[in-house]
C-alpha cells in the first residue's frame, strides 16, 4: 500500500483506494454460492455506490456479469456508452418516467415498472410502436416503497395491458433481509409466490427477490436473479458474515498536515467540544465534510495512524479532522505521513456506527476531492 501511496499526486489531500480484484473474487462468490441455474446481477447505482461504476462495471463485465442495475436512466446511459456490447441488460429500477420512453428505447435500457401508471405508460409506448416491450415487474410485499400492490397487481393482471410487455422478470425488494431472523423475511417471500400466481406463466416465468443478505437466506429466496450490491463491494454484515467469504474493496487515506501539541486543559476546534485532559499531541488529518466526514464524528471513533487506533478529537470540520497521537512516539507521526480513515470491515462499520449511519451511506457520500486509485 506504501508504494501505492507513493504514487498520489503531491497535492491530493485524501485518497480511495478500491480494489477491483476483491470485487471481482466476491462476484465469482457470489455467483458460485447461489443456487445452480440462477444469476448473480450487479446492482451499480450510485456510481456503484460511489466507488466507480466505469471501473467497476468493466471488471465485473469480465468476470462474466450481464445483468446491471441502475436507479435512473443517466447511470445506465453511462454504462451504455462505455460498453457499448450487445449483450448487456442494463436495468433501470426507478422505471420510466413520462417522456422518457424513447430513451430506454434508443439505448436498449429496460426499466423495473414500479406502479400502474408506468405499466401503462410502457404498455402504451408498446402499442405505439406495435411491439412488444422488455421491463421487470415490480410487485410491492412489504416494502411499502416501490412495486405494485397485490390488489393493483390483480386488476393489472386481468386487463389487456400486460399483452404488450415482455416480462423478463418479475421482481420484488426485501425490507429487513439484512435481519436473517426477521419474519417480514418469510412473509414478503409468501406474498411474493401468492402475487406471481396472478400472472400468467408464460409471461412471467423468472423472478428475481433477493439483494445481498437476502440472497444468504436459502435457496428459495434466489430464484433466478439476485441483485446484490453491497455483497459485491464486500461489506457482508453480520447476518451472513459466515456464509460467504466477500473482501471489502475500499481503503480511504489522508494526509496528515502537521503535528502539534496542545497543552492540558486547552479546548480543540469549534465550539469547544473537546477540552484536552493531559498535554496532548495532535495530527491535523485533511479530510472533513467536504469529503464525507460528518460533524457526528466528532470526538468519536478513530483514524488509523501506523495502523494504530488515533481517537478523533474535538469538532469534524469542512476540510479536516483533529487525532490524538499522544500515544505514540513522537518521532513516529510526521506531517505528510497517511491515516487511514477507514480500511477494513471493522473500520469502516465503526466509522459508519461512530456517526450514526450505515455503510451504504458512507460509501456514496464521497467527495470529489479524493485521489482514486484503482487496482486490479
Ligand atoms: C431494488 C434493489 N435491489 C437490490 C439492491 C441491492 O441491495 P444491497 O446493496 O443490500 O445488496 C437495492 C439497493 O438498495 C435495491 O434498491
């Protein structure tokens, strides 16, 4: 990772480090774990949650993936342009907004219809160009976000709509997969085998349910295509931390500015929050909010400094952080040396916990201003 480092240009404060190996070996765990028969998507929204879906969807492209998945149609059209192959299926969850049919149809995009006004939309386009159109259906069991609901599904279902849609898959999203003893788990696949008996088989014959704890569940929650994301990016969670062997990809660095010390008693930063409680040394670490960093990291958690814990102290500001280095030789801290923010899986859950969110949000939340280093 030193010689990695030695490479960043002398003026990046921060730096992301993904490493497009671990996610190509957590795909081929992913897709040698599910059931014979069933495919592994990719879900790359998000810019792939913020770490680079140009990088990334190119790897995954390689390790054999054909299945992706984007929240709105800009993402995909990304995606398209970059790999133009013929034998991608690029999905666009949030389905299709008014106006926006002939883009899905110009670029070959396939939206996920999440209520009846896209199902007719899409099914009008349809009869509009005397052809039948792809897309997902989405029924809502449980969610209560996006999809149709059982009794809409059912007045759909007897309509002439659905002549005019090529249903590739009929889908659905878990709300509490990532609680393996939850119930909703076990009640949302119910509803989800109950709501496909209303289509007709010939037009509904795959189904795809699961993310990436959901897809851990067993067998019967896979059917024939999972959407993991999170798994992919290695960030496995408790519920099915045993069950694959996933790496995560993404190490954060920052510089440090300079080394202090403040003498006990002296406050740190804005508004005072951390009064120091011995003579203190401290590394100025260049990444704040403007990177991600939220103010609810004050004085919480840790950065990692010769891979020793540094407690962060004092106020989170836009552009650094404050760390206690007390602890360590004085020589072994100097300015322009790297921390790492966050690295490994406990790292980066305690980063994530320290300010009282989730990884899902830490990954996206990322600046422009890193370095990103790519390797593979
Ligand atoms: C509909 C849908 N499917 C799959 C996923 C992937 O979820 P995860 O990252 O937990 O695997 C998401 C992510 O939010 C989603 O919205």
């Amino acid at each position: 990772m030193q010689t990695l480092l030695e490479t960043v240009p002398p003026q990046a404060p921060c730096v992301l480090h993904i490493d497009l190996k671990a996610i190509r070996e957590n795909y081929l765990s992913l897709q040698g774990f599910i059931r014979k028969g069933a495919l592994c998507a990719a879900v790359l929204k998000a810019d792939a949650y913020g770490l680079g879906q140009d990088a990334i969807g190119a790897t995954l492209y390689e390790a054999g993936c054909r299945d992706f998945f984007f929240a709105y149609i800009d993402e995909a059209l990304q995606a398209r342009k970059k790999f133009p192959h013929k034998d991608l299926n690029l999905y666009i969850f949030n389905g299709v907004l008014p106006r926006t049919e002939d883009y899905f149809i110009e670029h070959n995009l396939i939206p996920c219809l999440i209520s009846q006004e896209q199902v007719e939309r899409w099914a009008c386009h349809a009869q509009k160009l005397s052809r039948k159109l792809p897309c997902l259906l989405h029924i809502d069991t449980g969610m209560g976000r996006e999809g149709l609901p059982y009794d809409v599904l059912k007045e759909v279902a007897k309509s002439p709509l659905l002549d005019n849609l090529e249903i590739r898959y009929v889908m659905s999203h878990m709300a509490n997969s990532n609680n393996s003893g939850s119930q909703k788990n076990k009640l949302q696949l119910d509803r989800f085998l109950k709501a496909r008996r209303l289509l007709p088989k010939a037009k509904a014959s795959l189904a795809t349910f699961a993310n990436s704890s959901g897809l851990t569940l067993g067998d019967n929650y896979q059917f024939d295509l999972v959407r993991p994301g999170m798994a992919l990016y290695g960030y496995k969670n408790e519920s099915y931390g045993t069950l694959l062997d996933l790496k995560p990809c993404l190490r954060t660095f920052a510089r440090i500015l300079l080394t202090r010390h403040i003498p006990k008693g002296e406050t740190l930063g804005y508004n005072c929050t951390h009064t120091c409680k011995r003579d203190t040394r401290v590394a100025l670490v260049s990444v704040g909010h403007r990177d991600g960093i939220l103010r609810a990291a004050s004085n919480k958690g840790y950065v990692l400094i010769n891979g020793k814990k540094a407690p962060i102290i004092g106020t989170v500001s836009m552009d650094v952080l404050m760390a206690d280095i007390t602890d360590q030789p004085e020589s072994a801290v100097r300015s322009n040396m790297w921390a790492e923010i966050y690295g490994d899986i406990t790292s980066t859950r305690d980063f994530a916990e320290n300010e009282g969110t989730s990884v899902y949000e830490l990954l996206v939340r990322h600046g422009t201003r890193y370095h990103r280093i790519y390797t593979s």
